[in-house]
C-alpha cells in the first residue's frame, strides 16, 4: 500500500514539474517575440572630458575587438583573456557559466553557422558596463536560411589587476530582457533551467571541435576546421572589411 502511494505522489510531482517546464518554455518564447523591450539611454560618457573618453576607449579596445571576432567566428592573432574565471554569457536560448563553458559554445558556432557577418557596431560605454546596440546576419547551415539579429549586449565589467575583465554577457534579442528569477518570479526558475539543459546538451552531445580543449587558455577562433582550403583568403577579406566599433 505504502508503495503505491509513494508512486502516485511521485508520478504527480513529475508532472507537475513537467507542467511547470513546459509552460514555462511556452513564456519564453512568448516574450522572445512580445516581451516588454529595454531602452538603454545614457549620458554618462558624454560628459567626460575628451581625455577621459580616450582613456575609457583605449582600455576596452581589446575587449570590444574580441567579442567582434568571436561572435563573428574570426580568428584573433593572439591569446585573448577577456573573462573572469566564472564569468556568465546568456541569451534567450542558452546560459553559459564559466570560462570554460562559454569559449567552447563559441567554439561550436562553426558547427551551426556557416558565416555571422557584423551589419550594425555601436558602442555605449557607462561605469563597468558596455552596452553594445548590434544588428547580425546569421547564416546557418542546415537549414540553409539566412536571419538578421538585432539587439543589444550589455557587458558587465569588473576591474581587476590585468584591466577591466568580463563577469557577465547579457545576449538580449529586440531589447528584450533574459528571464530568469530576479525579473519573473514565477516563470524564472523555469526559463533558467531550459536554457541549461540546452547549454549542456550542447556541450556534451554536439560533436567537440579538434581545439576545443585549447579553447580553455587561448581564445582561437576553429573556423579553418569548418571552411575549405580555398576559402581562407576571402574569410581574411572579410575580417578587413568588418565595420569598425562605434561610440552611441
């Protein structure tokens, strides 16, 4: 008799679990399309001195550059140490925590992409914070389709012996915030933990790049494992031609 109850509890709280996941992902996706959009204004930098600006610019020059190449899956000419150890990367779809974790989904884009090709690069600088306004044009591979991206990268920095490093990314798609605990209480946890399983099924069942494990210490880009030979040179054409930051 005792077991027969311990299953009919067990086999409720399972699917209310699963009732709660589930319209907790039906949420998400409705607030990817219709959720409230931020609108981020700021005078913080312009009321700087013009020393002050090249000082603040100069300083995050190398963190912008890397995200740059990064998401657009280029390769950089040297070692690039932009993040914090447990550093935080999310979108509506994934959340990554940790270094680790983060340089390997990035090293995974040239197993979905074909090409991310940078349309639109402002720049909003603010106390530990860049705000980064960006359309991207993504090019998948299967299926072969085409999407532009717009939205915004809000970059949470944290000042330490090397320069200022990455603690958090925050990927939000149309302006529209990630959901999680602090800002839908309800629905939060739900959309949390979705975007996790999706992050560690990535990690663990799509197939890992060659240099995944070198990924960990150096940030280089894998597309020469993804592209043939004869591409390279056009791929080092459009790196030239990558719009350059600017400042909102």
């Amino acid at each position: 008799m005792s077991f027969k109850i311990y299953r009919r509890v067990f086999l409720r709280l399972v699917g209310i679990s699963a009732t709660y996941v589930g319209v907790a992902q039906m949420y998400t996706y409705w607030h990817i399309k219709k959720g409230h959009q931020n609108v981020y204004k700021s005078r913080w930098f312009d009321e700087l001195s013009p020393e002050e600006r090249e000082k603040v610019t100069d300083s995050r020059a190398n963190i912008l550059e890397t995200l740059q190449k990064l998401y657009e899956m280029k390769d950089l000419p040297e070692k690039r140490d932009i993040f914090v150890q447990d550093a935080i990367l999310e979108d509506p779809r994934m959340t990554m925590v940790g270094r680790q974790e983060i340089l390997k989904c990035f090293s995974l884009l040239p197993v979905v992409f074909t090409a991310i090709t940078t349309q639109k690069f402002e720049v909003q600088h603010l106390p530990q914070e860049i705000r980064i306004f960006q359309e991207r044009m993504l090019s998948f591979k299967s299926p072969k389709l085409t999407v532009d991206r717009s939205g915004t990268l809000v970059v949470k920095l944290i000042q330490t012996s090397e320069g200022e490093k990455i603690v958090s990314i925050s990927d939000e798609w149309d302006n529209r915030p990630i959901i999680g605990p602090k800002n839908a209480m309800f629905f939060g946890y739900g959309s949390y933990f979705l975007r996790r399983v999706s992050t560690i099924y990535m990690l663990t069942i799509c197939p890992y790049t060659k240099t995944g494990d070198i990924l960990l210490d150096s940030i280089v880009s894998t597309k020469n494992l993804f592209f043939n030979d004869n591409t390279s040179n056009t791929e080092d054409q459009q790196l030239l031609e990558t719009p350059k930051p600017k400042r909102v």
